[in-house]
C-alpha cells in the first residue's frame, strides 16, 4: 500500500484498489554524482566565486501541463504564491493527482562563471522534470503513460554550462507528477550550489582543502588505483587499501572477492573519478570528494560495475591508504541470477557493530508500501531513528535489511520479476554470508508498512524455517495481490493468500511458532483497521499470543506508524531475548598455532552466535584483550589463554595454547 511520508497527507492508491479497500481492506548514502567526469586528477579549487544560492521560499504554483510553462519569458504572474518546500503539507494535491508546475526567477551573482554548478532540488513527490532557463537539467522517475515514482529520490541535478545567467534574472521551473493523493515538494534542501557549498548543504560536510602535499599524494593513490584496475592487477589495488578498510558494507575481504570478480568478467577495469576535491574536513576526517565510476564489459557489453556516483573516500593519512567511510547506513545490491539484474536494498548496522568484531547480531527485514523503495528510508532519516531504539531505547542490536520491493507486492510475478525467490534464495543467503548474522529463524524478524505489511506476513509464515516473528504497521493483511492486479505463476494454486486466509488456514501449533505484532489507525483510508481487528480474533480463537492495536485517531500516514516503531521493532527485540534468556549452554572455542606465520588462530562456536572472543598471552596479569585476528607470537615460548563469551552472555571455559620457539622444537625432533 502506498502510504505518505508526510504527517499530514494521505496517499491514494488507484481506484481499484480503494475499491477493493472498502470491500474488503551517510554516513550517507551515494547519491547522483554532479558534475562531469574528468580522469583521476585532483582539480584546484576554483578561482570562480562560490555558489551558495538558497532557492527555498515563495514560487509561483499552478496545477495543468503545457510545455511553455518552462520558458523563462513565460508570465506566471497569475499563478498562486506557495512554500517551497511545504512541510506542513501540500493541500495542492490534497484532492488532485496530475500535473503542476513551480516557478522561480532569482538573481544568479556574477563571479561565478565556470563553477559546476549542481541544483539541489530536495524530494518531490512522485515524478519531477527540472528546466533552468528553459534547459532541461535533469529529472526523476517516469513521466506518463507508465508512470513510475521516485518521491523518496533525493534530487540533485549538475546543470549544464550552457543554463545559467550569471550576473542577471533566471528562472528555474519544475514540472511535478502526481499518481496518488498528498503529493508535493516535501522536502528541502533547495538551492543552487556549486560543489564545496553542495557538501556542506546538502551532506553536512565542511572543511577547506587539503595543502599542496597532500593533494600530491592524494592524487597519486587515486592514480595507482585506476592503474591497477587498468592492468587487471587485483594486488596491486588491494594495498592502496587499510587493514581496516570498510566502506558501504565492503570490508577488505569483501572488496578483494568484489574486485577479483569483476576482473574475472571483465578482464580490465576503468576506474574514472571526475569533479575531484581533496578536503580535510572540520572533524580531522582527510576526504576524496569524487564523481566515481568503475567500468568494464559483462558478456562482451559495455557494462559499469560501479555506476557513476558521488563517494566521499575517507583516506588514512599515517599509512597512505584508503580507509573506507566506516559507514554503518548504506545502501548495497544483490547480483540476481533470477531476476538477471541487480536488486538494491538499504542496510543498518548497530552502533556496535563496527566496534565489536566478533558479535553476531539478529537480523530484520523491513518491507516498504507501494510506489516505495529502499531509498524511501533515507529521507526519514531512520538510521538516526534506529541508532535511538538501539541505545537509549534499550532494544537489542539487530542488522536492519531495506529490500527494493518496487510496487511487486513481495511475490513473483507473473511473466515479471520473481520477487519472492530473490529474497529467499539470493537475498537472505548473501546478508547472512556478507554480514555477522546469527543466520537462524529465532533471530530473524520482518517487518512491514502498508504493502509492506502483507510482505512480512505473507512471506513469514510461508516461510516459518527463516522467521520467528512478524510485524506489521497498517498493513495490508486483508488483501491478496490478485485483488489489485498482481498474479504469480502457477495457476490459482500459486496465488499468494491474504494474511487473514493465511493464518485461518493454519493450525494453532503452527502458529504459537511466531511472534506477532499488527495495528492500524482508527480512520485508515483503506480500513486497515478492521483487518486488525479481524486477526485478533482469528489469533484469539485459536489461543495465539499477539500485540496489536487500533489507535483512536490517524489516517493512512507516516504519523501513523513513524512514531510507534518501537513497538514493532520491540517485539522482535524481546523476542530474541527470550530465545537468549533460555540459552544455558556455553560456547566451546579451540586456538592452534600456525607454523608457517608463528600466528595462533582462534576459533569458536555456540549455537546462539558469539558475542566475543577474548585472549591472553602468558596470562598479562589476568586480563583479557578482544580476539580482532591472528595473534602474532613470533620466534619465542608463550602461552595463549582464550576464552568466548555467547550472545546470551555463556562464558566458555579457558583454552590453553603453548608456543614453544622454533630451536626447541628442532631440538626434540
């Protein structure tokens, strides 16, 4: 179900299914990269004046579509006086799904020519053209008559050097698409920037750039990275990394297998870093703020392995290497053999994954509505939200994973995507295998909003091997897909139920195997309220525990379920540690030297996952240090104390390891 990211709209979906309602229910993420491609060389900051433009304010509004509307000689004076943009709500589209068009015309200082200058247009909701001067300089979604939205898109468009009026009067228009009710420009920042301005507006990085030394060098990395893909020459690109690098997900050992792959296809890579600055920020950070894109062939075809983005490169100063941004919300991809594409999804981690390399964590899938995405949860800003449950919230960490669900329903798809075995059979298996999962149905949780909320039913308890428990904001529990259009294969055998006719058709057994958390509001557009009354009492005559809740007041709408995630993300947090609480059993672990590197490796297993490894060489007064790899003897006697402690917080016993130096074992060979 499509459900509106403003507090105070509600978005409709179409007609047939509002029918079919009332009858039955970064860190920071990379974004488009602006500005053109220019090598791997660092540009020196611009003699040209710096363009901070703050574009938000009073523009000139009028619903209706005519392509004249983006000339800048076009008299708008009649048109309505409006906020841009309107965060209090857009009562525009209150009762209106079409076209409307916004106009500005401001004063561009002049000073500033030959700057690259990129438009920040914010989020707009659904589908956007933008026109500077009556020059298109970009837009997002699909305009119709298969119109596609992208209102969770952050809009930032490079303008072309042609558009802009330096030193006089220009306009900018925007032509806006609507699909479904509560539509508008939500969110800021608007303006018109040029990069260094971009960075701090729009990213909240600010800094100055880096000393002439440091850009030498800089460069120079940046160099034998694209000189070593060029090559096909993995090794060589791998040490231009840290020890410690990790960036969007890709730690080294992950970015190595990345790399080897892509080589494996490919042959040789193109590494292009255009619109280079070398900063160092205001928090010491030193930074590669670049347009990236890394190329090559797939089956004999042009193909970008690392489509063209903006990447901030984090660059450790003391070794000369790259660091990677220690993000811990990014986004991240799937290669789908069955879908033969990519599939995107977003993904947290807690605030100690980074910290603590050896925990485990659960994991919960959180499935977006209709006309959604997985970048819908940047502009709610929900890592924050999810960093606030998991600290001062108290909830237990857990991996959060956003999957692209597109308007499919979380299904396969008759004669289209096969959705639903993405997720189970690629999906899943590559989070557990990339990230540190406790990889077992009683830590693994979904979640779901509106369309979303069907997905983590439906799916869950299809699939009670991978799920323990399930939770669902105003969700879509009454509907089956083929009610709104949305058919699978095999017949009517293979049609994907309701939650509701899902769970009356299962046994009281079955079900006491969940957890289950639904609710709703009182007014919901789509009467999602009576499908949670429904399940309560389907749940409560066969004796199944649940929390739910109708709330007395609210619509279809972010102020419906935003504020209460803690209660969907508390259920799957308690029920891990009720799963814990009844973990008795201590974890074993083992240490072994390695001869050839005089390393001891250390090993340690424990069915509920591993919170921590500990060692101590020659007992070091009795204390323990955190296991982080090989622990590095060298040629001498020592003995190696370690211990594990599990996720329920069993403390193995003390395995000993004795090293004796390499003369001593010669001697009693």
């Amino acid at each position: 179900m499509a459900q509106q990211h403003l507090p105070t709209f509600t978005r409709r979906l179409v007609a047939s299914l509002a029918i079919a309602a009332v009858a039955l229910s970064p860190a920071l993420p990379a974004s488009a990269a602006p500005g053109p491609a220019a090598g791997t060389s660092a540009e020196a900051p611009s003699a040209a004046a710096a363009v901070d433009l703050d574009l938000s304010g009073t523009w000139k509004f009028a619903t209706g579509d005519d392509p004249a509307f983006a000339a800048p000689g076009f008299d708008d004076s009649a048109w309505t006086d409006l906020q841009v943009p309107q965060t209090d709500g857009a009562p525009q589209f209150a009762d209106y799904d079409g076209f409307g068009w916004y106009r500005l015309t401001f004063e561009l200082p002049a000073g500033a020519e030959g700057q690259n200058l990129v438009a920040s247009l914010g989020f707009l909701d659904d589908v956007d053209e933008a026109f500077l001067n009556g020059v298109k300089i970009g837009g997002s979604g699909s305009m119709p008559p298969n119109a596609q939205s992208q209102w969770f898109e952050q809009r930032l468009y490079p303008v072309p050097a042609e558009a802009p009026v330096f030193g006089g009067t220009n306009t900018l228009a925007v032509r806006l698409y609507d699909m479904s009710g509560g539509g508008g420009w939500y969110q800021g920042p608007v303006g018109l920037f040029s990069k260094d301005a971009l960075r701090e507006q729009v990213y909240g990085i600010s800094g100055s750039p880096a000393d002439a030394a440091t850009t030498a060098w800089v460069t120079g990395l940046l160099g034998r990275q694209a000189a070593a893909l060029a090559a096909g020459d993995a090794e060589a690109y791998l040490a231009t990394l840290s020890d410690g690098y990790f960036h969007d997900g890709r730690d080294r050992e992950r970015r190595e297998r990345e790399i080897r792959g892509w080589l494996a296809e490919s042959g040789t890579l193109t590494v292009d870093d255009g619109g280079v600055e070398i900063i160092r920020s205001d928090d010491g950070r030193l930074l590669v703020d670049t347009n990236r894109t890394i190329s090559g062939t797939r089956d004999g075809v042009p193909f970008a392995f690392q489509p063209r983005t903006q990447e901030f490169l984090t660059l450790d100063a003391a070794t000369r290497t790259e660091s990677g941004n220690q993000s811990r919300f990014f986004r991240d991809f799937v290669e789908s053999g069955l879908e033969d594409a990519r599939r995107e999804y977003v993904t947290y981690l807690p605030p100690s994954y980074l910290e603590n390399p050896n925990r485990e964590y659960p994991v919960v899938y959180l499935l977006h509505g209709v006309n959604g995405g997985s970048r819908e949860w940047e502009p709610r800003d929900f890592g924050a939200r999810l960093d606030e449950l998991y600290t001062t919230g108290g909830l237990e960490e857990s991996i959060v994973i956003m999957p692209d669900g597109e308007s499919l329903w979380y299904v396969d798809n008759q004669g289209g995507t096969p959705w639903r075995s993405m997720f189970v059979d690629e999906l899943i298996p590559q989070v557990d295998a990339e990230y540190r999962t406790l990889a077992d149905r009683e830590f693994r949780g979904l979640s779901g909003v509106s369309m979303g909320g069907f997905g983590a039913y439906s799916i869950g308890l299809a699939h009670p091997e991978l799920f323990s428990s399930l939770a669902s904001h105003m969700g879509a529990l009454s509907l089956a897909p083929a009610v709104v259009g949305v058919t699978s294969p095999g017949g009517p055998a293979g049609q994907s139920a309701s939650p509701l006719a899902d769970v009356a058709a299962r046994t009281t057994e079955q079900l006491s195997r969940y957890a289950f958390f639904y609710d709703a509001c009182e007014e919901d557009d789509y009467r999602f309220d009576n499908a949670v009354r429904s399940l309560d009492t389907l749940l409560d005559a066969k004796g199944i525990d649940h929390a739910s809740a109708v709330y007395p007041e609210g619509r279809h709408n972010d102020d419906c379920w935003v504020p209460r995630i803690a209660d969907s993300f508390g259920l799957h947090s308690d029920h891990v540690r009720e799963v814990l609480g009844a973990d008795t059993t201590a974890p074993t672990v083992s240490a072994a030297l390695d001869p050839a590197t005089r390393t001891v490796v250390v090993d340690a297993d424990d069915e509920t996952g591993i919170s921590r490894i500990e060692y101590s060489v020659n007992r070091n007064n009795g204390s323990f240090t955190e296991y982080e790899g090989p622990i590095a003897i060298g040629d001498r006697a020592a003995t190696v104390y370690v211990r594990a402690i599990d996720a329920a917080g069993n403390v193995s016993g003390v395995v000993k390891e004795k090293v004796l130096p390499t003369r001593a074992q010669g001697g009693k060979r």
